[in-house]
C-alpha cells in the first residue's frame, strides 16, 4: 500500500477521541471542558476515575499500536531500515491524530499513551519495561505526570543503554532521545505544580466526582 495513505490512515486512528467519547457517552460531559482541558488519560483519571481513567489510557495505547502495525502493509522489508523508519513516523501520525484529533474539533491531549502503544508495537520489551516504571511510579505517588515524565526519560536509558543490542537503528535511538525532551517539554506547567505541590492525584479505587481542577 501507498505510504502516503498509511500515514493518513494512522492519523485517523489516532484521531479517535478516546476521552471524549468516554466522558460523553459514560457520564454525560465533555472531558475538555473540565480539569485541565485535556482529552488524554491524565485528565480522565481526574475527572472521570481511576476505572474510566484506565480504559481511555488502554484505548489510547492502542491506536498507538495499531497504526504502526500498518507498516505490515508497506512494500519495505520486516525489519529493514525502511521499515523501522516508516513504524517511527506511522506512530508519530497517530500521535499527531491524538493531540489535533480531527473527528473532536481538533482538541486533543498530548500523545503519551498513544506513544507508549507506538513503542509497545515497536519494541514489546522496552514498552513492558516502561509501563512498569510508570505504574510504579504512580503507585508510589499517584501522579500521572509524574509517571509519564519519568517513564518518558526512561525510556532513551533503556535504548542506550540496557536494551542498546536489540536497537540497531540510529532513528529508533534519536526518537527514544527527543521523546524524553517533548515529553518534558509538553509537561513543563505539571512541573511547575509538582514543584509548587498543586499537581492533583489521581483517585485509586473509587469513582471521582466530575469536578473543574483548576
């Protein structure tokens, strides 16, 4: 199949509005509209709890997953050079798709489990690691961003260093590299609420009340 329609095909599936659709169909809001804006799952363990919270990360892990599994479709060899550029820049289109959704008025969230589905179809290894950093560190301080950022900067240590046989191409290695900077980037106003200790806690084991975090 074309390239061109892989990529659009990718960004349609990361368009699909995980969040949105959940909080519509299951309690009758518009996530956007509550907590901090966003339509990812960060905002979804706020608003709408730590059980609708987790099915929004699944379902938007798997349009990560799904859209780099479209490179089975490219006339590139598994594994070749081309091949592994072309699952990169799938999962990147799905991330675009999530964070500029064009089936939700282009309002999005900002892409992290999306990026975990995309590095879990790529590299299962590296993407099991990272989860278990990030629910590690949300159990030991139920911060999602907290979580996403230090999984996030996890993720170039295991490249480089832990999993560095099993990841010969230079592109997978730079893209380990500046997902830990645009993650920390996108994230600087959490930073700056962990900092000052006003970042909110997701609830564990209990329904939250849909409730504006501002």
């Amino acid at each position: 199949m074309n390239v061109a329609i892989l990529l659009v095909l990718a960004y349609l599936i990361g368009s699909i509005p995980t969040a949105v659709w959940v909080s519509k169909w299951a309690f009758g809001i518009d996530i956007r509209e509550h907590g901090s804006g966003n339509a990812g799952a960060t905002n979804a363990f706020r608003i709408l709890g730590s059980k609708a919270g987790a099915g929004v990360m699944f379902g938007d892990m798997m349009k990560g997953f799904l859209a780099v599994k479209l490179s089975m479709l490219s006339p590139f060899p598994v594994l070749s050079e081309p091949f592994v550029n072309l699952q990169i820049f799938l999962g990147l289109a799905s991330v675009v798709g999530h964070i500029f959704p064009i089936w939700a008025d282009f309002r999005g969230g900002k892409g992290i489990a999306t990026l975990f589905g995309m590095i879990l179809s790529i590299h299962p290894i590296v993407a099991a690691s990272l989860v278990l950093v990030f629910f590690l560190m949300l159990f030991l301080t139920r911060y999602v961003s907290l979580s996403s950022i230090t999984a996030s900067i996890a993720f170039p240590v295991m490249i480089l260093f832990i999993f560095n046989a099993d990841a010969q191409e230079l592109s997978y290695r730079l893209f380990a590299i500046a997902t830990a900077f645009l993650v920390v980037l996108t994230h600087h106003k959490n930073i700056g609420r962990l900092i000052s200790g006003n970042e909110s806690k997701v609830p564990f084991f209990r329904k939250r009340r849909m409730r504006d975090n501002h």
